[in-house]
C-alpha cells in the first residue's frame, strides 16, 4: 500500500509541473498533444547526446522551479509531513 500511495503521490508531482510549465494551457488539456509531445522528447533524448540533453533540461528546470515556490523536490511534503 505505501509503494503505491508514493507513486501516486509522484504522478501528482509530475502533474503539478505539467500544470506549471504552461503546457497544460497551451494544448488546451488534449492528451493526444501531451504523449505526443512526451514521446517527442523520449525520441529527442534518445537520438542525442542524452546525458548533454538531459543536463540541459535539469538545469532548466532548476532555473524555473525556484520562481514556482519550489526550491527542491524532496521538500515538497506528502500529506502525513514526510518528505516523498
């Protein structure tokens, strides 16, 4: 029951940043055009240098997460005042 109330608390987190980025109200809430896109960056990271693409996304994120209130994800606190 824990493993899967701490993936359900990730796929919320993930969730979350879909909603912050801005792309939920750029494709309007489709999901085809969101696993679209998702799969788009798989197919990306995977034909590229991914570990140079992938550093590049994290740093980012880190520029642009601060400016949401989030300054790292471990102290987001799940329900119960643990961190995930």
């Amino acid at each position: 029951m824990r493993e899967r109330y701490a993936r359900t608390r990730h796929l919320i987190e993930l969730g979350a940043l879909v909603e912050r980025s801005g792309l939920s109200d750029l494709i309007g809430g489709d999901q085809r055009i969101f696993y679209g896109a998702m799969i788009h960056l798989v197919e990306q990271a995977r034909s590229a240098d991914a570990h140079t693409l992938l550093t590049a996304w994290q740093q980012l994120g880190d520029r642009h997460l601060p400016q949401h209130g989030v300054e790292d994800r471990h102290a987001i606190a799940s329900d119960d005042g643990s961190a995930p």
